[in-house]
C-alpha cells in the first residue's frame, strides 16, 4: 500500500465501519475521514486516535510495514471485552473471536449471518 490515505481507508473497510462510524469512534465527521481518505493528511492526533481505538499498529499505519494490528495478550483482550459489556457470556464470545484467526473470523460471521436470517424468517 503506498500511502497513509490508503491505508486508513484499508483498516476502516477491514473493520467494516462506514466512514461516519468509523470517525464517531475517533472524534471526527464522515467528511473528515472523507477527505483523509481522498489525500488530505490526517493529523498527529487522529493517527495516535486510530492506533489507540482501533489497536492499530503505528509503525504500519505510518509507514505499510508490519502487522496491521498489533497482538493483545490474554490480559488486554478481557479488559478491552470488559469495556464493551457488562454481560460475562458476551465478554466471553468477543475474547473467542477475536483469538480466531481470519478464516475462523469469516466462518462466524457466515454462522451469525445464517443464524439472524432465519430467526428473521421465524418472525
């Protein structure tokens, strides 16, 4: 990837956020990640933003090299679970799939998608 944009525009579409989603969780508008993401530089505090949020890799954000993400011990997962709900079967079905990897990932996904369309047809 050769630049900054592009590679901000690669997470957010990794992380299946639209553009207004994805600045809601940095402070920013759906225009500003607009224009990020079609040249204008973003600056020093919405790339430490996107790092910290996202658990982003900020040696691969600035410059493409590395992991995109930067790898959680078993400690960071439960802590950053904890922060999404208060719920222990939650807690524990987010620390489960974030240990899969992208093929496992992507299995889920197709299970839960399964699952949701047919308790809509239930309904």
């Amino acid at each position: 990837m050769s630049n900054l944009n592009e590679r901000i525009k690669t997470l957010r579409k990794k992380l299946n956020l639209s553009t207004e989603k994805f600045g809601m969780k940095i402070g920013l508008t759906r225009s500003a990640i607009n224009k990020i993401e079609k040249g204008n530089k973003p600056s020093e505090q919405t790339i430490i933003s996107i790092c910290r949020e996202f658990n982003v890799n900020e040696e691969w954000l600035r410059t493409g090299e590395g992991d995109m993400f930067l790898d959680l011990t078993e400690d960071e997962f439960i802590k950053a679970a904890a922060s999404l709900s208060n719920d222990k079967f939650v807690r524990s079905l987010i620390i489960e799939y974030w240990k899969l990897d992208d093929d496992g990932k992507n299995l889920f996904r197709t299970f839960i998608h399964g699952l949701s369309d047919n308790m809509r047809e239930q309904e």
